[in-house]
C-alpha cells in the first residue's frame, strides 16, 4: 500500500510542476520586471541619467532607517557619492499590476557606502510604480531590515 500511495504522491507533484512552471506573465508585470532591473543596474553602476528617467518626480524614497528622500535629494546623492550603492542581490520578487499602477516586494542583500561608512543591509522593499505615457515610474520605496 504504501509503494502505491508513494508513486500516486510522486505523479501528483509532477503533473503539478509543469502548471506552476508555466504561469505565464502579462506584459505589463514584464515591464514592470524590466524597469527594476534597470533600477537595481542604476544603483549600482550610480548611473544617475537612468534614475532621473525611472523615477517620478514625486517620488517618496523611505529608508530603513526612517530617513525620507525625494527625488533630487535622493538623486543627488548617488551623483554626489555620498551614497554608493556597492552591491546587491535580490529574491523572491512579486509583481502585483492594479490597473495603472504595480506594486512589487522584494527580499534584498545590499551594500552600501553612505558618506564614507559601510552599512551591510538585510532587508525587504516594496517598490510602487504608476504607468506613464513614457514607461512605469517609481513612485515609492520603502525598505524594512530584516533582523
């Protein structure tokens, strides 16, 4: 008997398998993906002309440590060099599309050099874009470190 439960345990899981592999994504979760690929590839390669184009003018870019930046003030830093995006990795990331707008969560591992000390982060973010005429826009970020 339990040779036969086994096997119809083992069917089942495969027969699953090709149904959760292929969840096909709409475009719009695509582009989303897209335009945080080009945040992260922006960070880290401090390339400031890529961010003034992602971000929002309104953007609210909420640090885990509670320090608030708005677009300039944030752009003006990685440009300055203040802060200096080293390294990061990033996991387990969701896109929800709600219309116009799309909300992604994320899991990252980030390095940062901000004005001359190391910080080492664990944290989650959650990211929020608004569709434009032009592509999707952040519009909010705030991070949560993991303890």
């Amino acid at each position: 008997m339990k040779p036969i439960l086994l096997a119809l345990a083992l069917l089942a899981c495969t027969s699953l398998a090709p149904a959760q592999e292929n969840k096909s994504i709409n475009p719009a979760e695509a582009a989303v993906l897209k335009a945080e690929l080009g945040w992260e590839t922006a960070l880290t390669n401090a390339d400031v002309g890529a961010l003034q184009n992602l971000y929002d003018d309104t953007l609210v870019y909420t640090h885990s440590n509670g320090k608030v930046d708005t677009k300039s003030s944030y752009i003006s830093a990685i440009k300055s060099g203040a802060t200096k995006y080293e390294s990061m990795k990033r996991d387990d990331i969701k896109v929800n599309v709600y219309g116009e707008a799309a909300v992604v969560t994320c899991h990252w591992e980030v390095h940062i050099s901000s004005k001359g000390n190391k910080v080492d982060m664990n944290a989650r973010y959650l990211h929020v874009y608004v569709r434009h005429k032009d592509g999707w826009k952040l519009v909010a970020h705030e991070s949560t470190r993991i303890s």
